[in-house]
C-alpha cells in the first residue's frame, strides 16, 4: 500500500529540514493521490524539477514505493523555465502538490528511478 500524498510530503519535508536544506509546500494537492513535484532551487538563478517517474520505471517487486526523474534532460536550468513547466502541470492535473527546496548544493533527497541509456 503507498502512504498518501499528504503523508509523504510531510516526511519530505522533514527529511530535508533535518539534512539543513529549507523546504515548504508551496501548493497543496490531494491528500490521498495527487501528483507531486519538486522544485529544487540552488538560489543561483538556477533550479531543477523533479515529477512522478512514469510506470514502467517501476519494480514489481515494489510497486508501491514513490520514484521521481528530472523533468529537464539537462538538469538544473534557468528558474522561469521550471515555473512555467509548473504552471503547465498544474493546468494538466489541479490536485498536483508543489513542493520547493532551497539547498546551495543541489542535495533533493529523492529516489530516483533509473532512466535508461
């Protein structure tokens, strides 16, 4: 069973103040479901995002578990590019939940799934 969306951003969010990193729920979604993304900002001008990893990037052997990729190939790219991709996400999906880190060393604390070669 997969804890809710609620559940998870909270412990984030946590994990990320423990490790000195700042986080804050920049908009709430769904507390049971809804699609979360992550704004990670290196408060250089520049910032990365990170979004649910697509289905496939899943184990079977553990397909409750929360995997994200990049949204930009390149990683971390100018801020306005990341908000405006939010701002398309949450037009596609109204119950997405916003999350924004704030780390000079571009740390995020995520599981990332493995994007093939």
């Amino acid at each position: 069973m997969r804890l809710k969306s609620a559940i998870w951003v909270s412990a984030h969010i946590r994990r990320c103040h423990i490790e000195g990193a700042f986080a804050v729920v920049r908009r709430r979604g769904a507390e049971e479901a809804g699609a979360i993304f992550i704004k990670l900002a290196r408060l250089d001008g520049t910032a990365a995002l990170f979004g649910p990893a697509p289905q496939t990037a899943f184990d079977e052997a553990r397909p409750s578990e929360r995997l994200f990729v990049s949204s930009f190939a390149e990683g971390f790219v100018p801020e306005e590019k990341v908000e405006a991709r939010i701002v398309r996400e949450i037009d596609f999906d109204p119950d997405t939940w916003i999350l924004e880190v704030e780390d000079r060393a571009g740390r995020h604390f995520l599981d990332l799934a493995e994007t093939p070669r």
